[in-house]
C-alpha cells in the first residue's frame, strides 16, 4: 500500500488525505494544532495524524521516524499574511512571518523529505504554492518574496533528485482555492473564478503519475477566469 505524508493537514491538505485515501493510500498528515489532526481524522478515519511544526527542524525529523517509508510528500503549508500593501508602507517587520515561519518549514521538509526519498531511491516530493511564485503582485510583495524563494529552492532540488530516481515539483495553484476560509470571498464568484481542491488533488496525482521519462518539475493551474501571465 503506497503512502502520502502531507505536510499542512488543515484544507487543502485535508481533502487531498481523503482523495488519496479514497483510493487505497496509507495516509499521514501533519499540522501544528491538535485541532486540526482531529478534523484530519474524522474525515478520514485511517489517516495517521501527527502534530508537529515543520519550522523545527527535529520535528520534521521525527515525523519522518514516525511515519516510516513514504512514496509522496506534499507541502501544503502557509501562514497568515500580516501585512498586505505597498512595500513603502510596510512596517519593518513585514517579512517576518514568511522568513522566520514559512521558508524555515518549506526548507526542512524539502531538506528532509528529499534526503529519504533520495535514500530509497524513488518517490514523489510536490510543494505546493500560489501565483505569487510567478509575478509579485502589488500589495503582495512580502509572500511574493517568499514564494519566489519557494520555486528557486524546488527547481534547484528538481536537478539535485532527477539522479537519485526521485520527482521533486513545484505545483503553483494561480488561484484563490475553494475552502471554508476563502468562502466569503468567493460567494458571487462564478466556479471557473477559482480552483477546487479536488482539482489541486488531481494535479498532485498526474505529477506522481508521471514516469522517468517525462517528468514535469512545474505545474500551474489556473482557472479560465482567472487572470493569466504566460
């Protein structure tokens, strides 16, 4: 039985634990709060929850002991935006969240997670993140900073892991995703405004899919209203 180990169990993490599930998959997910792990398995009873803080590196550590083999590791980790404006108007501590929280945790699991992947030989490593990887939009320059960062440290381990046998991607969602917590944003939004989880499932799926031979290192989707930079 073939295993995911997703990093950020709360949404989008969720609902790609019980998509995976759902097709025979041993599921682990990891999130900080005891929370989250509880919602993690009452939508799928099988899944092993573990709460841990991937911006600690022992921790991600232990979760990898815990867990044992994996054949897919996806990160699906993000933290709140605290500041959202012009970066003149940005107060000093602006890039805090992302460089002391976010890049931290994003570093320890592709750090981590490559090194077992590259030491069994095989498997799957997807990070997830948003349009922001591509472009930095006004009013979002701290997380576009962050996720510029994100896409270099995936593409350099992408060349780092075609060797060892192991597909590292970067899966960049250029959308607001369909969740409880983006739902009043979207309440007169039509459908094709947005990208659904399911969809970000599907992706995660056809990039594991993949064989040797035709191995896609980024993937964006972005849905037909959504505004599109080539």
């Amino acid at each position: 039985m073939p295993t995911l180990l997703v990093f950020g169990a709360r949404h989008l993490g969720r609902v790609l634990a019980g998509e995976f599930a759902a097709d025979g998959w041993r599921i682990a997910g990891v999130a900080r709060t005891e929370e989250t792990i509880r919602l993690l398995v009452e939508d799928v009873p099988a899944a092993v929850g573990v709460i841990a803080d991937a911006s600690k590196p022992n921790d991600v550590e232990r979760v990898f002991a815990d867990v044992g083999d994996v054949d897919l590791i996806v990160s699906a980790i993000t933290t709140t935006p605290r500041y959202g404006g012009p970066i003149h108007e940005a107060p000093p501590d602006g890039l805090e969240p992302y460089m002391t929280e976010l890049l931290p945790a994003i570093f320890n699991i592709l750090r981590v997670g490559g090194r077992v992947l590259a030491e069994r030989g095989r498997g799957t490593l997807v990070q997830v993140t948003g349009g922001s990887a591509r472009r930095g939009n006004p009013g979002r320059g701290p997380w576009a900073a962050a996720a510029f960062a994100t896409r270099a440290l995936v593409q350099a381990q992408a060349a780092e892991l075609r060797e060892q046998g192991v597909h590292a991607a970067l899966l960049i969602v250029d959308a607001v995703i369909e969740s409880e917590k983006t739902a009043g944003w979207l309440e007169d939004a039509a459908p094709e405004k947005s990208a659904s989880m399911e969809e970000v499932a599907n992706a995660v799926k056809y990039l594991h899919s993949q064989s040797p031979r035709a191995w896609t290192h980024e993937l964006q989707l972005t849905p037909a209203l959504e505004r599109w930079v080539p």
